[in-house]
C-alpha cells in the first residue's frame, strides 16, 4: 500500500498522469519487437555479404554499405527502446531508466544518418553523371570523407536537444522523446532530419530526368547515355525506398503537425512507432532487391548448395 501510495505521489510530482495497462500494450510491443529483430537479422546478412564478397567492395557499394549501417543502427536503438517498454508494460512501471534520455538522443541521431546515408546515394549518382571527369568526386576517399562528416554533423544536429533538456519521458507512451508542441525543436528536427534530404534526392531525380533526355536529344557517347540512365535507376530506387519510409511514416507526420495546433491523441508515439518500424523491413527487403551485387551473391550461394550435394553422393 505504501510503495504505491509512493507511485502515485512520485508520478504526480513529475508531472505525469496515471495510465492504465491496455491488452493491445503488449500486443503491439511483441509485433514491433519481430519486425525490429527482423530487421537485425536481415542488416545483419547484408553486412556479411558485403564483408566476405570481394566483388561488393565497390565505390557506390561503400553508400549503400553506409545506409544498411545506419539503419541497423537506428534498429539496434528501437530494439533498446521497444525492449524496455516491453518489460515497463509486462511490469506495469510507469518511471524512466537512467539511459531513456540517451536512447531518445540516439534515436534522432541514427534516423539523421540513414536520412542522409540515401541522399549520399543521390549525390554520388549526380557528380557520375553530370561530372564525369571529376574523379575524385567519384574515389573511394571522397565518398568515406563524406560519410564521416554526415555522422559528425548526425551527433552535432541531435546536441540541441539533450543541451536545452528537450527530451521528455511519456509516461503513456513508454519513452523518451521530443514533445509534439509547436516549438523551434518541432520546426528544427522535420526540416533537417526529413524535409532537406528527401527534397534533395527528388531534386537530383528530376534534374537527371532532364538531363538524360536532353542526352537523347543530341549525339552522344552511347556508354555514357547508358551509365546516365543506369545512374538515374539507382536514384529511382533511393526514391522508392525513401516513399517506404515516408508511406508508413504518415502516422508520425500527421501527429507532429497535429503538435503545432493542438494536443495528439493519446499514445501517439506507441501508433507512429509501430508503423516505423515495420517499415525497416520492408527497407531492408528493398534494399536485397535493388543491390545487385548483394542479391547476385545470394543467388550464387544458393545454387552452389545443391551442386556441393550432388558431387558428395557421385
């Protein structure tokens, strides 16, 4: 009677709100909880595959390594943060952890490398195709270069947060996040984590749609039309894996623009959570699919399996 009478008085003193366990709670954990371990498994074998298959250590396979490591890494945290609600909901405990404030941290950070990890991507394809000679735009070094200064700019873009104390722990929701009511952090977070990759990489599309019909306009060097439209494939596929994101992302979307005017509906971060995680599956399906080399690999591993048997029985 007295550790709850504690509960309560220490719930109200952080203001918070009693919340009662809903069945669907669990549900949904369990639910999020396959599709992140999925997820894993799936970033896991693409990372191997890149690792052991010499013929993967190519330049654009560093970006598309780069955005397989940052989603594994944004995973990895919502495998930590869906853990501890998990347990929170199983254990009826309705208080914050030491590392919940971290965890939000890192939330923003990883979802900020994977975001730029794509648009990387977008603007490897550009410089191949409208600066050809440029050659070091295109090496190995230059691309590494970039891919460190997009994780350093990941850490220091997420800094206001945690330095202005902005992350918050929803006692609802089962996490610490950013608050969803109009305030610079609400404007600041959509239009670096989402607003200016995003338009980037539809900009550079559109551009080299331009481009590769104006090449077929005028006499050009057939391999270099051919690599400009397979560049521009490669920038298709990014959209498309970007639209993954954005599709299953309109719950987020629409609660944080709810934010600005009024007050959103109660366990919204649990709903928008959901839906993002499962897009990691699809993302990491897609991703298979659109990387040629990767899914060549498989394909080969495959079909050596029954090859090795049959020499065994002869």
């Amino acid at each position: 009677m007295n550790t709850t009478t504690f509960l309560v008085s220490l719930l109200k003193d952080s203001n918070t709100s009693i919340i009662i366990n809903q069945s669907w709670f669990i549900l949904v954990d369990i639910l999020a909880l396959i599709c992140i371990i999925l997820a894993i498994l799936m970033s896991l074998l693409f990372l191997c595959i890149v690792l052991t298959d010499k013929t993967c250590h190519t330049v654009p396979m560093i970006l598309i390594t780069n955005s397989c490591f940052s989603g594994f890494s944004l995973t990895l945290i919502l495998f930590w943060v869906t853990i501890f609600t998990l347990y929170n909901d199983l254990q009826q405990i309705y208080y914050q952890d030491l590392f919940c404030n971290f965890r939000g941290y890192m939330g923003y950070v990883t979802c900020f490398a994977t975001m730029y990890s794509y648009f990387l991507q977008a603007i490897h394809s550009y410089l191949i195709v409208i600066y050809p000679t440029r050659l070091f735009w295109q090496s190995a070094k230059f691309q590494f270069l970039l891919i460190i200064l997009t994780w350093i700019a990941a850490f220091i873009y997420a800094c206001p947060q945690i330095a202005t104390n902005a992350i918050k722990y929803s006692v609802d929701d089962q996490i610490c996040q950013l608050p969803l009511h109009l305030s610079f952090l609400t404007v600041y977070n959509p239009l670096f984590v989402y607003i200016i990759p995003i338009n980037g990489i539809v900009f550079i599309y559109l551009k080299l749609i331009r481009y590769v019909k104006e090449m077929n306009k005028r006499v050009t060097l057939v391999n270099r039309l051919l690599r400009a439209k397979k560049e521009l494939k490669m920038v298709f596929r990014i959209v498309i894996l970007i639209s993954i994101f954005l599709i299953l992302g309109i719950p987020y979307t629409i609660f944080v623009f709810m934010g600005y005017f009024t007050s959103p509906p109660k366990y919204h971060f649990r709903i928008a959570l959901t839906f993002i995680e499962i897009s990691l599956v699809f993302v990491m399906i897609a991703l298979f699919k659109f990387t040629d080399p990767v899914r060549i690999s498989i394909m080969k591993r495959i079909n050596r399996q029954p090859n090795v048997v049959v020499a065994t029985i002869i």
